[in-house]
C-alpha cells in the first residue's frame, strides 16, 4: 500500500532529489508567499505555471499546501491563461480592461497562495501570510496597472510591449526566486514594494497634473 501511494505520488509530482524531501521552514515559506504574492499581482497565471513546473519537474518541493499546482489540470489551465495574457498584454487599452478584471483577481489569488502555503503554520499565521500576501499583491498589480494606463498615452506600442515583457520575466524570474531562495526574496520584495511606492505617489501626482490643466479653465 505504501509503495502504491509512493507510486502515484511520483507520477502525479514528478521525481524529486532526496534533498528536495526537505520540508520549507516558516521563514521559507514566509519568503515564498512574499515572492509568489508580488509576482502574482503582476501575472498570476505565469507564477502558478512556474511554481508547478519547478514542482512537478523536481527542481523544488512546495509546502504540501501548493502541491497540487503541478497536477496536469492547473498546470494545463494555467498555461492556457498565461498564453491568453500574453496576448491582451499587449494590446494598449486591452490591457487596461484586463488589469481592471484581474484587480478582483489577483490579490485574492496570491492571498490563497500564501493561505496554502502556510498549511502547517497555526491558523494566526496562515492568515497573516494571506493577508500580507494580498496586499503586497495589491500594491504590485496596482502598479503595473497605474504604469501601464501611463504609457498607453503614447501612440507608438514599443514601450508597452517593452515594459509587458519585463513585467512577465520578473514575475517567472521572482517565482523561480522565491521557490530556490526565499530569504533572499523577501528582502527583494521589500525593495520592490519600496519601488512601487515611490512609481506610485509620482504616477498619481502626473495623474492629478494632468486632469488639472485638463478642466481648468482656458
């Protein structure tokens, strides 16, 4: 019966190293959901993709919470969604649309991520990490929503397409991150939540200029 679950545990997960046995200690996995939050808030699908890969191919082994991610199905849809993104990424004012769905979608997401990654924390915890997950999501997604309605203002489609590609690399690139080196990823989300606050408070004071010159009076 043993052997049987073993079994299907490996086809289902993919091999692992023995040293991927390991279990994430909860600064690990505190530095993972940091990670997986930010870089949800600017692509959710791409960070489950990358985070079920890592996990089904053996370069890692999730809290048991995240494990399913690298079953077939999730793998499969979210994939198809990434692709789908890919495309309404860069189309100027498509993306608007899109961002203006994902905020209801994003934040609650990464939240769940952290909830389950979690899974062998007290429940104080799992809901901490889900709430601080959310909101740093919401911070990135916001962001890169505010930058994105920025530089649709410009009629050449360069720089969206520029600036959607970079935010696709550093959302797999912050995954894979926070997966191999979670400490390390935790300070990196600090600075970048420092960086979204700065692009933030001058993208809203451009915002506040420019509907200023637009209503006053000639």
């Amino acid at each position: 019966m043993h052997a049987l679950v073993t079994a299907r545990s490996y086809c289902l997960m993919g091999p692992f190293p023995l040293a991927m046995m390991v279990q994430m200690s909860p600064v690990e996995t505190l530095g993972l959901a940091l990670g997986a939050g930010f870089s949800s808030g600017l692509n959710l699908y791409a960070t489950v993709a990358t985070l079920g890969v890592l996990q089904r191919f053996g370069v890692l082994r999730l809290p048991p919470g995240l494990q399913a991610l690298a079953h077939p199905w999730v793998l499969g849809i979210a994939i198809a969604l990434y692709l789908l993104e890919v495309f309404a990424d860069k189309i100027p004012y498509v993306d608007t649309v899109w961002d203006a769905i994902h905020t209801f979608i994003r934040p609650p997401a990464a939240a769940l991520l952290a909830f389950a990654a979690a899974g062998s924390a007290p429940p104080e915890w799992r809901w901490g990490a889900a709430l601080i997950a959310g909101g740093v999501a919401l911070t990135s997604h916001g962001t890169k929503a505010s930058a994105r309605a920025a530089v649709n203002a410009s009629p050449e489609p360069f720089s969206n397409w520029a600036l959607s590609f970079g935010e696709d690399v550093l959302a797999v690139w912050l995954a894979w991150m926070a997966s191999v080196h979670p400490v390390a990823t935790t300070i990196i989300v600090a600075a970048l939540l420092a960086l979204s606050a700065f692009l933030l408070y001058h993208l809203f004071r451009f915002a506040r200029r420019a509907l200023r010159q637009l209503f006053s009076p000639g």
